[in-house]
C-alpha cells in the first residue's frame, strides 16, 4: 500500500482513534481516583526440617530433605490460597474484607494481605504465619523422626495509593490501540469502490 492510503486512513479516523483513546483514558483515571488508600502487608514463611537422627548431614538424604521442603511448601500454597482457609484466617483476624495472597518461593511461602487499615493488614498476616505453623505442628510425625518447622519473618507494610494520572496515561495508550483496531474494522467493512478512492 502507498504511503498516501494511511494518510488518508488516519485522517478519516482520527476522530475515531483519539475519542476512544480520551474515553479509555477518563475511565481509567476516575476508577483509579475513586479507589481507597489501602495497606499492603508482606512477609514470608520458611519451611525447615527438623531431624533429630541427622540424616541432612548426608549428601544423599540432603536431596531428599530438599525435595520434601519444595513439595511441602507447594502444598502449604496450595492449602493456603483455597477460599475456606482464607475465610477462617480472615474470622480469627476479625477484619471480614481483606486479600491474602500466598506464593511458593523454593523453600519459602511469600505472604501478601491487603488491607484497608494497616492494623487490619498487619493482623491477618500474623493470623495466616499462625495457622501455617499450626498446621504445620499439627502433621509432625514425632520427636524420633524428621519434621518440618515453620520461621516467620516480621510483617513490613506500606501503603498503596491510587495514581490516576499514571493510570489515565496507560488508559490514553491502551485506547489508542483500541481506537486503531476500531478503524481497521471500520476500515475493512467500506465499499472496496470506496477504499480504492481514498
């Protein structure tokens, strides 16, 4: 296609383009400025073995030690993240709306609970280490035998405050390719006679 037939693409959908790039950006930036200020907590949960025959003191058990950590802590992530779990931490915590989101980082479960207030952020976050080390003690085989234990690290938090500017910019930028895709389709259902007159 000749340089000329975008030029007149552009021209003819300008219009199109920017008003649905405008659009795009105002919703993004008025949801971004009405959202709250909210309070996000992180810690993390380390996942040891407990041997008392010190068996880890061996290359070969050493593997399996690691391999029994990786999928313990799989497991806890999995437990942790099922929507009962997170209604009893939520219940034990006494805060009813709050995200608790746990990720497995090798040996270690990667905590992150949003809050609205950060008393409420900081005390779910201590209720979810608790019932992981809870659950964890609860499925320890007995003093004669490996085990796992669970240490926390402290809880550090920091607010989370809208940016509408920032947001209305990546809206302006995501309704500009929105528009462009609008005019293709525009584009494509004109007469052929049409298009080939520019």
């Amino acid at each position: 296609m000749e340089l000329s037939y975008y030029g007149h693409f552009f021209k003819r959908h300008a219009l199109l383009i920017l008003g649905v790039a405008v659009l795009v950006a105002a919703i993004a930036g008025g949801v971004s400025a009405v959202q709250k200020t909210q309070t996000q907590a992180t810690g993390s949960v380390l996942v040891k073995v407990q041997d008392n025959r010190q068996l880890a003191d061996y290359d070969y058990d050493q593997y399996y030690v690691t391999q029994a950590v990786d999928l313990y802590t799989t497991n806890i992530v999995s437990w942790l993240n099922s929507g009962q779990n997170k209604d009893d931490i939520r219940q034990t915590a006494k805060v009813s709306d709050a995200r608790i989101v746990g990720k497995k980082n090798g040996g270690t479960v990667e905590l992150t609970v949003t809050a609205d207030q950060p008393d409420q952020a900081t005390a779910v976050l201590k209720a979810t280490t608790a019932l992981i080390a809870s659950r964890t003690s609860q499925i320890a085989p007995g003093p004669s035998r490996s085990s796992f234990q669970t240490v926390a690290s402290p809880a550090s938090t920091h607010e989370q405050k809208s940016q509408p500017l920032r947001d209305a910019v990546i809206g302006f930028i995501a309704g500009l390719v929105l528009g462009l895709v609008l005019a293709l389709l525009v584009e494509a259902m004109r007469p052929r006679s049409s298009r080939s007159r520019g």
